[in-house]
C-alpha cells in the first residue's frame, strides 16, 4: 500500500492527470448557495490552485447555482491545455438552496448547456451524473434513461467522458451496460469505507474513483486514532486523512475543497507524506469505531 502514493498521476479518460486535484463547492456562499462573501479571494484561490500545479478541478453548475463556474471562468479562462474540468449534473436548487432531483431530459441537457456557458467550453472534458434518489448517499432506482441523455449529449459532441456519481454498484453496472464511463464520484473517506469493493473492481478495470468529502464534509472527521497518528507524524489530522486516501487505491483522484490558501497548500502537501505500515494499520480502525 505504501508505494501507491508515490504514483503521482492516474488516467481520467485520455487525460493523466495529479491525483490531487481541487473541488470548487466551497467557492460559492454558506449552503453552497449563493455568491461568496469574498469574491476576489475566490479568484485568487481559483488562480493560486493552478499557479501551484493542481490541473483537476471538480465543479458543477448548481453550486451557487452557476456562481462557482462563473468563477471558475472569469479566474482562469482562457484554460490551460493541461487543466481538466470535471462537473456533474442531475440536481437542481430551488430559491431556498435545497437540492432538488433533476432527472428529465429537458433538465439534464439545459444543465449541460448551462455548465457549457458558465464554464465558455465548446466541450466539457468530464460530467457525471449525479443520482439523486437521496440527497445525503446513495439509494437504489434506475439511471438507464438520463445517463442515456448524457450518452446521447456525448455522441453530440457535448462531452468528452461521462461519469456518475452517489450510485451504488448496481447503478455504476446500469451506467457501464449504456456507455463507458471514467470515474465514480461518491462519499468515501477514513470513516466510510462502504465503497471498498467497489473501489477495487473500478482499479481493476482502470477507471478512476473520486471521494468527495474526503475530510468528512459537513461533519469533519473527528478520531483521537487520527489525533494520535498526525502528532506522530508531524503533519495536521486533514493530511493524514488525504494521505491515507492516496494510499489506499492508485485509481484514487483527491478533490478537497476549501477557500483559503493556506488550506489549499496543506492539502497539496499531503501528497508527500507516506505513511508507515504501523499508521495504515491503526488508521483502519477508524471505520471500524465509526
């Protein structure tokens, strides 16, 4: 398990790409709506991301709605050829915030549209579809017809890859039998380990897997374990917690969030902490006690 982190790059389609890359969602307001409180941090953070090699970053258009992509445009197009947008789509907010399943056709494809615009992309490089039976995980219900609207928005010439997102297995089979995807994009972190098989069937046939809430999202990881091994180790409890998670799968690609610099340079330098066998060991309980 060690030497997985030090394997820097994995496959996102034909991309390679760093496995740690940047999740936009904390750019917009509290709630993940509205604009933020700090607009020209927000580009600065967005420009600092990329001035300090990230090259992944993870959006979508109902953050805000439509404020974090047009961030995301005005702090950084013209794009680098290197930098790979990803967004995803299947959710609406409605004018208090609260997320919204949107699952019909004519949704899905203004929401492409819509990332399209905000972003100024002719082509966007990943999206994923979002199952949205439930809000806080993932929850049976077939995804056959709107994964076959982004399928037929792909062979338009809308999308590069597809991928889906807070699916179970049965789902990510449902999506695979209609077209090839390159990522899965569901919670998982130290504490919730429920993906593992699932993680490693997607290594076994190369296609990347994307944790959101890496750090435990709105309810951060909270371990005395962590506590422990991060003091030992010389390095913050949120580092552990990303190293560990390169640690755990090569076909792991990192998105944290956060507005500040200062977090987003901690983050990145979770990517040279290795962890010993003994952290890895004693880290594992932590689901365990979860």
């Amino acid at each position: 398990m060690n030497n997985i982190a030090q394997v820097n790059t994995f496959k996102l389609g034909d991309r390679e790409i760093k496995r740690m890359g940047y999740g936009a969602m904390q750019l917009a307001g509290p709630g993940v709506f509205g604009p933020p409180k700090d607009k020209k941090s927000a580009i600065a953070l967005l420009r600092a991301a990329v001035e300090q090699g990230v090259d992944h970053i993870d959006t979508s258009d109902f953050y805000g709605p439509h404020i974090t992509n047009q961030l995301i445009r005005e702090a950084l197009h013209p794009y680098p050829k290197e930098l790979t947008l990803v967004t995803k789509i299947g959710a609406r907010r409605d004018d208090k915030g609260d997320w919204l399943p949107a699952f019909s056709k004519a949704e899905l494809t203004q929401a492409v549209h819509d990332n399209l615009i905000n972003l100024g992309l002719e082509q966007i490089e990943v999206v994923n579809l979002r199952a949205m039976f439930s809000v806080h995980g993932p929850a049976e219900g077939s995804i056959s017809e709107p994964f076959s609207v982004l399928a037929e928005l792909q062979q338009a010439g809308l999308i590069r890859h597809l991928g889906v997102s807070n699916v179970t297995d049965k789902q990510i089979e449902e999506a695979r039998a209609i077209a090839p995807i390159v990522c899965v994009q569901n919670h998982y972190n130290l504490a919730n380990r429920n993906d593992d098989p699932i993680i490693e069937q997607l290594a076994q046939d190369e296609i990347a897997y994307v944790p959101f809430f890496p750090l435990g999202g709105f309810t951060p990881l909270q371990s005395t374990i962590l506590q422990q091994e991060a003091k030992s180790l010389q390095a913050s409890p949120l580092q552990v917690a990303l190293a560990w998670l390169l640690q755990r799968s090569p076909n792991i690609l990192l998105i944290p969030g956060t507005s500040s610099v200062a977090h987003l340079q901690e983050n990145l330098a979770a990517t040279q902490l290795v962890l010993p066998e003994e952290s890895v060991r004693n880290l594992n309980r932590i689901a365990s006690e979860a």
